[in-house]
C-alpha cells in the first residue's frame, strides 16, 4: 500500500532512508511526494495523469523548498496543462552555497575518496564560495564565470582549471535537479597546462643527498622532513600518501595504502626506503627521525608515521618548509617537490624497467600517464640510438658502411 500523509516540513525532516527507495505521497496534492533514497537524499516529485500519460517532474531536494511552494507549483504546472520537467524552475533555485552544503555534498561530494574530499574543500572556500556562494544556482552566468576565470588564471591557471572543472561538475549536479536550465561552465576553454619535464641528474641527487644529511642533525621537525623528502625520492609515492602515512599501512617491507590517488595500492619497498621506515617505526612519533637519543621522547601513540611535531594526533600536513631551503642550498631551486617522482620514474626507465612495471610502480591506472613521468636524458637517448644504429648496421652486413656525421 503506498504511504499517504498530509505532507509538512517537519514531517519530512523525520523521514529516514530504508535499504530500499520509497516515496511518501501527499493527500492534499494528487501526485505530489517525497522519494527517499537509500543515500538519504529526499526529493520532492510531482506526477500528474495526462491524455497521453502520466507526466513526471522534479522540484529537487526536499531540504530546499517549502511544502507550501511546492504545493502552489504543482497547482500552476497542473492548471497550465503542462507538466514537463522545466516546471522545477517555478521553485526558486537555492543560493549556490546552500546548494553546495546540501544536495551537492549528500548526493554526489559523499562518493569521493578522501583525498579528493580534501581538495574540492580547498578549492570551495579559496574559490568558488567567495566568488559564486551569494548567488541563486540559476543566476550564475557565463560572463561572470569567465570573468572570475581570467582573473583567477593570472596568478594561478592551473588552480583555475581545477575550480572550473569543480564548478562546472556543482552546476551539472543543479541542472540534473531542475535548480538551472544552462551549464554556463560549458564550452570555457581551459588554460594550456605547461609540460613539465624537470627531473634530477645523478649529480643533482647527489648535492641533494649531501643537504640533507647537514639537516638530519638538526631539529626534530628538520630530521622529520628529511626523512619525508628521501622516501618521496626513493619510493616515487605522492605527497600526500606519504605525509599521511599511517603507521597501520606499514606491512614489513611493504605499504598497504588504503587511499591512494587511484585507489588503495601496495608500495614495495626498496632496502634504503625500509631502513627509514623501520626507525620511524622503532623510534615513535616523538622523535625527529635521526638517531635514538633525547629528542626521541615519543610515543606510538600516534597512528601517523610522520605526525605534527606539535600535536602528534595530527599527521605532517603544513607542508615541507625545509624542502624550499634544501633545494636552494643543492642549486636546484627550479625543481618541485612533485619532480622527485618524475626522477624516480626517469631512473627507472634509464635502468631498463619496463613502462608497464614503472606504472606499477607509481600506482599509474594506466601506462599513458606513466610516458608523462619517464623522462629520458639526452645521454642515454643518444646512446640508445647509437646501440640501434650499430645494431641494424650489423644486420646489414658489417659496420664499415655506416655514413658520416655530415652526409644528409
């Protein structure tokens, strides 16, 4: 039997979601109700019997509208005759804010990992909360996009073309619901990322080695943050999946990461990485991650293998102020903290690894991305033509005809 209720604010505030979708119908509007999902998302619905059938629409999250507006909607699009799905628009679209706190995160900000949670935050209260969060979902326009767009792309296109993507993702969500009729996102064409190609030389790596070592005798957090930066360059691992290392995923030689970019992923490690590892693990998160002795007043109480110096409930997650220091001091100010797993990748490649097994590696979803990161140097690229040259030459009959540097 469907469930029939005079249908009131406070009435469908209590509606609770099931393991199975419902719908509580109103008695005072023929065909009016509220589907509740398992999500526990709660949607007003209108359907009305026509000559050529029955006509359904949406007026969108029941969080958003009055009873009573719905109601009178419903009373127009009936009197109209027309019930098609524009009608939604008869409700007053929600501010692009409420929108965000409400239906956005229950249905689709949820799904996400949370990493991916973590940066949609950032991007919301840095960008698209200042700049859209007073305005009806429906009045966003596409000249006000752009021009947010351009003025955003100045001093940061890359953040620009992510807080686009996000809005234009928000906005999608707005239209599926009937909050919009427009996408004004659609059709901005996004600024050209630059192709980074920065690796570091065996050279580099060196210089970079000997910074650090002057550093681990320092501080507790400095000590700390030499131990990040030498396992981000020894294992290729994200940022991230290192700074918010859990001391739980630390499997003997191995990490069992549950949240990854591409999903939960195994990292194995190589005998330098598991040496660091073992003495984070040895020594608890009080110590800084040099040698055992006075600064080494920790714990294990912190579930983080690199915690917050000041509060070990937290993980390292302020970033990496040393890094800006070290790579001054090894000449390589142009690399990014990011190009450490771009070396990774390139000495892989250099030493013979197959791309396959270095997407592996990198906890690559697919080895296209990986051709991004493999850089080559010049040297090896030349010497491998040379052993191609010399090779086919052979299968030729000798290498006494091999042309000049200067023949065309």
């Amino acid at each position: 039997m469907p469930d029939r209720r005079k249908l009131t604010d406070a009435g469908i505030a209590r509606l609770r979601a099931g393991a199975r979708e419902y719908t509580v119908w109103d008695t005072q509007i023929a065909g009016l109700g509220v589907r509740v999902r398992p999500s526990g998302s709660r949607t007003f619905i209108y359907h009305r019997k026509t000559a050529s059938g029955v006509r359904k629409m949406s007026f969108g999250p029941a969080a958003l509208s009055k009873v009573e507006e719905v109601r009178r909607a419903c009373m127009e699009a009936a009197a109209s005759g027309n019930a098609g799905a524009g009608d939604g628009s008869r409700v007053k679209a929600p501010l692009f804010r409420d929108f965000v706190a409400g239906p956005w995160r229950t249905d689709r900000f949820a799904r996400c990992k949370p990493s991916t949670q973590r940066n949609f935050n950032g991007i919301l209260e840095r960008q698209l909360l200042p700049a859209f969060g007073a305005r009806r979902v429906d009045r966003i326009t596409r000249r006000a996009v752009i021009r947010w767009f351009e003025a955003c792309s100045r001093t940061a296109p890359g953040t620009a073309n992510a807080a686009l993507d996000l809005l234009g993702h928000i906005l999608n969500h707005a239209l599926a619901l009937g909050h919009a009729e427009t996408n004004p996102t659609r059709g901005i064409e996004r600024n050209t990322g630059r192709k980074m190609t920065r690796f570091l030389s065996r050279e580099e790596i060196a210089r970079l080695h000997r910074v650090l070592d002057r550093h681990a005798e320092g501080s507790q957090s400095e000590a700390q943050q030499v131990d990040t930066i030498r396992l981000l360059l020894l294992t290729g691992c994200r940022k991230g999946e290192i700074m918010r290392l859990r001391r739980e995923e630390v499997k003997g030689d191995r990490l069992e990461l549950r949240d990854s970019k591409t999903g939960p992923r195994t990292v194995l490690l190589n005998g330098p990485a598991r040496e660091i590892v073992a003495r984070r693990m040895a020594e608890g998160p009080g110590s800084g991650g040099a040698s055992p002795g006075p600064r080494s007043g920790g714990t294990s109480s912190s579930p983080w293998l690199f915690p917050s110096v000041r509060d070990p409930s937290r993980p390292q997650c302020r970033g990496l102020p040393l890094w800006y220091r070290a790579r001054r001091e090894a000449g390589i100010e142009d690399v990014r903290l990011h190009d450490l797993r771009h070396t990774v990748a390139s000495q892989a490649a250099m030493n013979g690894v197959p791309l396959p097994t270095v997407a592996r590696l990198l906890g690559h979803s697919n080895v296209r991305m990986t051709m991004r990161y493999a850089h080559v140097g010049d040297r090896e690229v030349e010497a491998a033509a040379e052993r191609v040259g010399r090779a086919i030459m052979s299968m030729m009959g000798g290498t006494e005809n091999l042309p000049s540097c200067g023949t065309g």
